[in-house]
C-alpha cells in the first residue's frame, strides 16, 4: 500500500496524458493511476464551486477520473448562461467560453440593428444575429484569475453565417492583451475563403491601390507602419484585399500570411478565428479581447451570428 501511494504522489506529478499511458503498463501502476489522489490533483482547486454554480446538473461519480473526463466532455453552463466552463483533456487546465450575452457589442439590445436568438447548435441558450449594421465591434473581458495560473491562453472568436451580406474583403483588427497594456494587433477575415467574392471596386479605389501597392512592396510591410500611420494601414490592408497574393513579391506575400488571420471551421459547425493570446501571470490582471472592423472598410452588412469567445490553453 505504502508503495502504490507512493507510485500515485509520482504520478500526481506528470500530466492526465502521461497518467493514462502509464496506466497500460501494468495492473499495479494502472491502480495507482486511476486513485482519486491522483486525478483530484488534475482537477482545478476551485471545481467544487464552479459546479455547485452550474446550470447543468453534474452526475455524482465514483472517482475523481471520471469527474475529470465528464468535465472535459461535458461543458457545463455557469455565470446565469452567459458562460461555459470545461477542462482540456490533456493537461487539465480550465477553458471558459464566454458567451454573446457577456460580450460588448454595440447597438446588441437594438431590435433594428440585432436580434437575440436561440440555435439548436449553441451551447448557450441565446446568441446574437446581426440584422444590420455598417461597422463591426465585438470586445469581451475575463480576469485572469479564473483561468489556470501561468498558462499560455489562446482567444477565438466563434461565429457563423445566415442570410450574410457585406463581410467579403473586409479586414479587421483583432487584439488580446492586457488591460492598460498596450496591444498586439493582428488583422482578419471573417469571411471564409472559399465563399468569398469578387465584387467591382469604386472608380477613385484604381489609383490608391496602385500607391498602396508600391508603399507595401517598398516597405516589406514593416512591423512598425502601423504605428508611425494609421491611415496607410488601412489603405495597406484594404487595398490588399483586393490584389490576389500570387501578383505579390513573395516576400511580401509570406509576410501578409503571418498577419492576416482566417477562419477555420470546427467540428462543431461554427468558425472561429484567433483574437490573440496572452499568459496568466497576474491573476488580478483584466483580459480585453477585441474584434474591430477597420474604419474604411465599413459598409451596411448583415447575417453574422456571434456564439461568443472561447478562451482555451495554446497547444504546441
């Protein structure tokens, strides 16, 4: 006995994944594997509260792995329905998943300009459905301290489409960081690539692009022109929304890949994109995570559905 609660401080010690490999080796280390005095370490200190808030009933469980895997497959609904709460399977570390309700969008409780709406496929009781707009601005924000400390965090806003209009080439800015800190910002498209189209560009557009084309290709697009001029960054990435990244030096083309973020789908049938990541340091530090359509590039749209964003562990 001393010796397999030996074995299970040891265990304790690695990680939910080494644990289950560790198991299969043999029946004594699959016993000190599977204790309770293993996995509760697994578990965040605070789950006991975090469930007892839960909107979800959680099913009583024999042993603390069970509880792990349930919460790592099982989200459960806290924070009156405006957040999701699970754990990533591997390393145990806390996900939240902040939902449309608990994010800062403006004009959201306008009918004419959003409508809340319930989706069999969400997670969240309601979601918010663009009805029309001319800029989008979505912010949301989360202390640091709920999540697992001294983690690498990785922010996506999830969203799909309906009845979309007017989100084809347009770029925004994407940022996570710190509040009072300043930002690293990112650009992206919420429309997916393969559903985008092409569409005539204004007849004043021809000759700016031109100047902007030559300033990216004289510049290499470096990393402080945001800085030193705003309004060229608009034009920058505007104009390049509209010049197919094949007629591009390549070094400028590879470079526009790192900064310009796309949507992937998920399994579960929405997209995400990346917003940014930050690292727990602090746990009284203030996340801001922002999706803000660039300035020249807002036009009437239409048809976006926001589930909310979903704060996760970076996996290398």
């Amino acid at each position: 006995m001393l010796l397999n609660d030996c074995t299970a401080e040891i265990l304790a010690l690695t990680s939910p994944l080494d644990v289950c490999r560790i198991s299969l080796v043999s029946k004594s280390l699959k016993s000190a594997a599977d204790s309770d005095s293993v996995w509760e370490r697994f578990l965040p200190s605070d789950y006991q509260s975090i469930i007892s808030a839960s909107l979800t009933p959680v099913p009583e469980f024999a042993s603390k792995k069970d509880l792990y895997v349930y919460l790592c497959h099982h989200p459960l609904l806290i924070d009156a329905g405006r957040k999701n709460f699970s754990l990533e399977k591997r390393t145990g570390k806390k996900c939240y998943f902040v939902g449309a309700r608990d994010l800062d969008i403006p004009l959201v409780d306008r009918p004419s300009y959003w409508k809340w709406t319930s989706l069999p496929e969400s997670r969240f009781p309601e979601v918010a459905e663009l009805k029309r707009v001319w800029s989008v601005d979505i912010g949301g924000t989360i202390r640091a301290g709920v999540l697992s400390p001294r983690t690498s965090y990785v922010a996506y806003l999830v969203y799909m489409f309906g009845d979309e209009f007017g989100f084809s080439y347009r770029p925004s800015e994407v940022s996570v960081g710190v509040s009072g800190v300043k930002f690293d910002k990112r650009f992206a498209i919420l429309m997916p690539e393969d559903e985008e189209s092409i569409y005539n560009l204004p007849p004043d557009l021809e000759d700016r692009l031109k100047k902007v084309y030559e300033e990216a290709v004289r510049s290499n697009l470096p990393s402080d022109a945001e800085d030193d001029d705003p309004g060229l960054r608009d034009d920058i990435y505007l104009a390049l929304q509209h010049l197919p990244l094949q007629l591009l030096p390549e070094n400028v083309s590879n470079r526009l890949q790192l900064v310009m973020r796309r949507p992937k789908l998920r399994d579960d049938g929405w997209f995400e994109i990346e917003l940014g990541e930050f690292y727990t340091e602090n746990e009284d530090d203030r996340i801001e995570m922002n999706l803000k359509e660039l300035k020249k590039c807002a036009s009437l749209k239409a048809g976006l559905i926001i589930e909310g964003i979903e704060i996760r562990p970076r996996m290398d």
